[in-house]
C-alpha cells in the first residue's frame, strides 16, 4: 500500500537505476505487477515463501516488490551459497518457487519462475495483505552455524521507512550495494522507495572508485559495515564527500577511522547505528562529532522511532549508569521471531 501511493502520487519519478537501465515508478509497479500475477498464478498467496536468486540488478527490486504484492515473504538466497546451504534454506522456510535469472528448471528441488516472465490467464491483483503478515524471511547462521530465519512483516519494514531520520532529505537517492541477502538491503531499497525516492543499484563492489562514481551520479545515502568503512577510509577517507549522510556499524567502531572521514569531509554527516536483523536493520543510531572520536568507545546515540532500548542484567533489571550490562531492543521494528523456531524464539525474544 505504501509503495502504491508513492508510484500514484509521482508514477514519472525514477525508482530504480542501474547503469543505463532505469524504471519509473509506473514502470515498475507495471513489471512487479506482471510478475506478482505469475507468482498468483502459481500458488503464491499470502505468507507462502518465494526464494530470490538474482544477480544485483533493478531485478531484484522487481522482485522484491512483485512478492509482497502478491502476498508473499521473499527469501533471499546470495549466488554464492553452495547447493546445501540453498536447499537447507529453501526447506526451512518451505519454499513453494523460486524467483530467478538463471535458466534453470528448479533451484534446491524447487520449481523456479524466471523474474521476466509474463502472466498467462486472467489473474487480478491487488492482493489483500495484513500488517502482520510476512514481507520476508532472512536466514542467517548463528553460533551453532545452523541457518535461522527471522521473520520480518510489512509493518515491521514500514516501521523502518517512516522513521523521521529519513524526512531530512538525505536517504533520497540510496546506494543498493549489500547482497540482498543481507538486511542492509531493506535499508537500501525500502527506504529510498517508500519515501518516494530512488534505488541506485551499485553495478560492482564497493569500493572507491565506486562510491566517487554514486556520489557523481547524485547519491545522496549510504551504509557501510564497519569493516567495509575503515578499508575506505585508511584508503581515501575523502571519498564520501558529496554524500548528504553516511551510515556505518555492525560492530565496536573506529574512532580514528571515523574522525578520518569527519576531517576529510566535513559537510558529510556521519552516523553510528547498530541494530541486528531481529530489529528490522536499524534500532540504535546517533550522529557522530570529532569529539566523540577521542575516547574509548564512540557512542551510538540513541532510539529509532518507536525503538526501546534496555540495558539489563542477567535477570532482565536497568542497570545503574555506567554498569555494564545487555542491551534489550523492543518496539515496531521487532521481527515476529526465528520462522518456525518457536523454541528459539521464546528463548531469544
């Protein structure tokens, strides 16, 4: 419904781009709207899973939005995955197709869907879908290395795209580079195309050369790993100049990376975030200063809309100030649970 409003209100504005390839939103709500039929057609309904295997190209935001509006949860399969690891995945999340760009007859013993097919027969759309229900399932492997999906609902991603930090301006036309396997990718496309902006899909790995040809191009958001951020920032820390915001975290940052980057761009705004793919991808964020690169840990800021934030001990008590603790995330954002874990969920949740 959010997506459908933007392509009413501005269906000539540019959605997604890549390379020379580049869709309207009319456009594409016309191809998600064809592929969505066909996935119809093929038993798709509402929280059935559709596997993703696409290489990164304006199809995968076809995808994307044609699953969700046929009712579905899309899960996301990386080209990279070995054949065990896809047919775990598809088997967990109890796939009924496979949405792809190869010309293949099945993927993991699943019948496939080639993401430019056309719908045969008189399938109508809108399809009727709840806030609750699932707008994908992203698996990732946790400590005992068994992939687990967290299940993540349409009003869990709108949570994400109606955060006020986005109402600047800044996030208008964002960097798609992550695998869409990764939840920085929800960031990536979601946010740009719920809030009526652009979806530029990076053409190769980050790199910068490649975040100097985005910024070129009118860039104007970008998230990094932190990993990914202090390689680009020993390399050419001036290379996100031209940038409205850059977003990096994942883990303990770099306070001489990140006032690397303050020093060299300084009309850039730099923020800290953290959030786990259990809160929707961002939870915790805060911009961040030169004097908050000099001490020992750089601060994270604070809640997301409608994001708490708790640091407890071990028996779910606030701690005092200055007393180490675990941080408890809640709020719109918190993805349903671990898809068909009720055990992990009840324990983790």
């Amino acid at each position: 419904e959010g997506f459908a409003g933007r392509v009413a209100e501005s269906p000539g504005s540019v959605a997604v781009v890549c390379g020379d390839v580049s869709l309207t939103y009319g456009e594409l709500d016309a191809r998600a709207g064809r592929l969505a039929r066909v996935l119809v057609g093929c038993g798709v309904g509402v929280e059935s899973r559709v596997g993703l295997l696409l290489e990164r190209s304006v199809d995968v935001v076809v995808a994307m939005v044609a699953v969700v509006r046929a009712g579905g949860a899309y899960v996301p399969l990386h080209g990279s995955y070995p054949g065990e690891r896809v047919r775990e995945v598809l088997g967990r999340s109890g796939a009924v197709v496979v949405v792809t760009d190869r010309a293949v007859d099945e993927v993991g013993g699943v019948p496939v869907v080639r993401v430019d097919a056309e719908p045969v027969g008189d399938v109508r759309l809108p399809v009727v879908v709840p806030a609750g229900a699932l707008a994908y399932v992203m698996f990732t492997s946790g400590s005992s290395g068994v992939p687990k999906g967290v299940a993540v609902t349409h009003g869990d991603v709108v949570a994400l795209a109606a955060d006020s930090r986005w109402s600047s301006g800044a996030h208008g036309r964002v960097l798609f580079h992550s695998p869409h396997s990764f939840d920085a990718a929800t960031y990536e496309v979601w946010v740009p195309l719920l809030n009526g902006g652009t979806v530029d899909v990076a053409g190769a790995e980050l790199s910068v050369s490649v975040v100097r040809e985005a910024v070129a191009r009118g860039v104007s958001g970008l998230f990094l790993t932190k990993a990914l951020f202090d390689v680009l920032a020993e390399e050419d820390a001036g290379c996100f100049a031209g940038l409205a915001e850059v977003w990096t975290g994942g883990e303990a940052a770099s306070g001489v990376a990140m006032g690397r980057v303050l020093e060299a761009c300084p009309g850039v705004e730099l923020v800290h975030v953290y959030g786990p793919t259990e809160s929707t991808t961002f939870a915790v964020c805060g911009p961040v200063t030169g004097t908050d690169t000099e001490g020992a840990a750089v601060p994270l800021g604070g809640p997301m809309d409608n994001t708490s934030a708790y640091v407890l001990d071990g028996a779910l008590r606030l701690v005092g100030v200055g007393v180490p603790g675990e941080l408890y995330l809640g709020g719109g954002g918190l993805a349903r649970g671990y898809d068909g874990r009720s055990g992990l969920t009840a324990e983790r949740f």
